[in-house]
C-alpha cells in the first residue's frame, strides 16, 4: 500500500492544529467539490483524497495512530493487540518453542513486516484453525447542504475512500446531526466486518427563516393602518406565499402560528412543524400636514 502523506494533501505542516486542519478542509472541499467541477476527474480524485485526509487528521485518535504508524495506521489496534499477545507468550513460554518479543518504536516498513507476519500469509490464530477477524475502520465525513436542499428528501452522491456511494438524505435532517451508513467504511481484516460511514451534516440557513427543529419563525412587516383598522396580507412560507387576516388593533410583537407550515419531522413522513410569524408594524413617515392634522384631532379624541 502506497503511503499518502495526509499533511501534503491539506497543505500543512504535522504542528498543524484542529482548527487548522478544519479551515484548510473547508477550503480545499469547497475548490475541489464535484458539483463545482464536474466532468474533471483529476477534481474528484482530488476531492476523495482531501476528505481522506480530513477523516483521518480530524479525529485526535486517528491521527495520533497516523503518525506513529503511518500506512498502516489503520490496523494499529491489531498490530498492538498481537503484539501484547506476543509479549506475553514469550514470558510464558507459550508453544514450548523459540518465541520472538517485540518492543521499541517501529518504522512504517518494520510494523508492515511484523503486521504481515501476525496476520498475513496464512497466519491462524492458536486453538480455532481461523484467522482473527477485525471490524474495518469506521470513516467520518462532513457534509454541508443548505437549508432549502433537506425540506424534501434527496439523493445524493458521495465519494469516499474513492468510491462513489449514492444515499438518500432524509428530509428534516439537522445542523450538526450525524447519520450511520452501515458497511460503506473501511474494509473487514481477514473476513471481518466493513466499518461504518459516519456522516456528519451542515446545515447552512439560505433562507429568512430561522429553525428550531421541525418549526420555523420569521418576522412580517405589517402597515400602520392594516394593524390598526385590519386588512389582508400577504406573507412567504416555506413553499409559497399564503394570504392572512390580520385583526383591528394588531398590537406591535404579536405571534401568530401557521400549523404545519413549519419543516419536515425527520423520518417521519407527511408530518411537519409549525410556522410562527411575529408582527412588526410599520409605522407612517413624512405625514403631510393635513395628515398631522387628523392625527392630532385622533389624539384630542382620544384624550
């Protein structure tokens, strides 16, 4: 296995910080995103190796294996499981035969020999006749959708670890919630299970509405005389403009609720939030002076 210097894919140095590492991800997934460079092959591969390298580095575990042990970072576990089992049948005199201890800092090349030799060319684990079986590692992603792009639900297409996976995004899904794709992560060791996606979304408000889970709240400007006599308006929701009666003497802050008419209940189906507007009302500028003067015979009447 080649070994891919994830530092160099992002454009940093191994002192890099996490706040480092998630600005230049950011960066980089932005220029090289497929939907921003379709047809361009070189694009995508680029694309899959900046989320590679962002799976890895971003996650203080993963990285600290990535550095110690490099291209075989990922069967770290493994390596150092074995490597105490070893330990401790050499203490033992397990086997009754010459046994080998291994300790010390190992090089990417050492720990590969020692990896194959644990677990590759036809090693069996004493006792079953089977090779031991590992769970694949499980790979993180970051996805960033706008708002308006998960009111309904929609297919997507992502490349990881060079494989294009095509799922479907449920709609309702939340800023910062997290969804398992299960069996699209690392490969099994020696016939062991594939590890998971994880998927983790932002959520970027491309709308004047903001969101608190399935409901949705936004601010009308309503006129002096509408809010004061009554009349019609006409207000945006979600998926279109709605016609409202606002009632005499609206008062300034007043909170209406448009039921159903907020976002999508996630994984549940036909069901939706509420939207609730709130009343700014608009007060008169640049009176004329016969309009300040029914204003102050109003406010002798009201007197």
């Amino acid at each position: 296995m080649e070994f891919i210097d994830y530092y160099k894919i992002l454009e940093l140095d191994k002192s890099a910080i996490q706040a480092d590492i998630k600005k230049a991800y950011r960066k980089l997934a932005r220029k090289y995103h497929p939907d921003l460079n379709p047809n361009d092959k070189s694009a995508q591969a680029k694309f899959q190796q900046i989320n590679e390298a962002n799976e890895v580095l971003s996650d203080p575990e993963k990285r600290k294996k990535y550095d110690k042990h490099g291209k075989d970072w990922e069967h770290a576990e493994q390596f150092e499981h074995a490597q105490r089992q070893q330990q401790q049948q050499t203490r033992r005199g397990f086997g009754g035969g010459r046994q080998q201890s291994y300790s010390g800092n190992f090089d990417n090349d050492t720990f590969s020999d020692f990896f194959e030799q644990m677990f590759g060319g036809g090693a069996r684990s004493r006792g079953t006749g089977r090779s031991p079986q590992y769970k694949g590692q499980d790979f993180n992603a970051e996805l960033q959708l706008n708002l308006s792009d998960v009111y309904s639900s929609k297919k997507h297409t992502l490349t990881v670890n060079r494989k294009n996976i095509r799922i479907t995004i449920p709609a309702g899904v939340e800023n910062g919630q997290t969804i398992k794709i299960k069996g699209h992560g690392g490969q099994g060791i020696q016939g062991g299970p594939n590890g998971d996606l994880l998927i983790t979304f932002n959520i970027v408000n491309d709308t004047k509405f903001k969101r608190e889970k399935e409901n949705l709240y936004t601010t009308v400007e309503v006129d002096f005389y509408t809010a004061l006599l009554g009349g019609e308006i006409t207000v945006d929701t979600f998926t279109g403009k709605v016609k409202l009666n606002v009632k005499p003497e609206t008062q300034p802050g007043t909170q209406i609720k448009l039921k159903g008419k907020g976002f999508p209940k996630y994984k549940k189906e036909g069901q939706f939030g509420d939207l609730y507007i709130t009343y700014q009302i608009k007060m008169p500028t640049n009176l004329t002076p016969r309009e300040q003067e029914l204003f102050k015979e109003l406010q002798k009447l009201r007197s």
